[in-house]
C-alpha cells in the first residue's frame, strides 16, 4: 500500500514541478532554436515532459547528441545537452530556495 503523502510533501512537488516545467520549457526553445535543421526532424523531435511531480523527461531523436549546434564554435556536440547544464544549476537554486521559503515560512509569520 503507497505510503500517504504530507501536506508539505504536495507543496514542496508543487514547487518542484512548477519549475521543472519552466526549466523544460527553457531547454525546449534553446534546444529547438539552435539545433542545426537539414529536414527540421531534429528540431521537431525535441520535446519535454514532468512526470509524476518531479522528474523532468527531455527528449529527441538519437542522432542529436552527434550534431554540432549552430552559432556555437565550443566543439561541443548536442545542443539540447548544453541547454539543459546552461539552466540546470539556476532552477535548482530556485527549487531549493522556494522550499525553504515554504518550510520556514510559519515561523517568519509567528
């Protein structure tokens, strides 16, 4: 039997999925922006997805990881990869933040 979650449990994967769906949708559009396009496949396949609460699923076709992205001269590969380490870092401040904020927040108001 699942186990029933607390009232601060559901507030924090609020918090959580709240931003990863900012997060996803950050990635989405620079990812689709400078994907290299030949037939536009790669750019159309990319998508994104928080399923149940607090996992962020990002996908694209399988040859993605292998094309350079435009506009970039680093020599890294992927540009839905390098979009996803470029935000990933600011939403997870973000997330822990606005948690702390919730979990202390009865103690500021007292």
């Amino acid at each position: 039997m699942a186990k029933r979650r607390t009232q601060v449990q559901i507030d924090a994967d609020k918090i959580i999925k709240e931003k990863l769906n900012i997060l996803g949708e950050k990635i989405y559009l620079e990812a689709r922006d400078t994907s290299r396009v030949d037939t536009g496949r790669l750019r159309d396949s990319v998508n994104y997805r928080v399923r149940p609460d607090t996992t962020l699923t990002i996908a694209q076709v399988y040859y993605g990881k292998f094309n350079y992205p435009k506009g970039q001269n680093s020599g890294e590969r992927n540009a839905l990869l390098i979009a996803a380490q470029k935000h990933i870092d600011e939403t997870t401040n973000l997330i822990v933040t606005e948690i702390t904020d919730a979990l202390t927040q009865p103690f500021k108001t007292k």
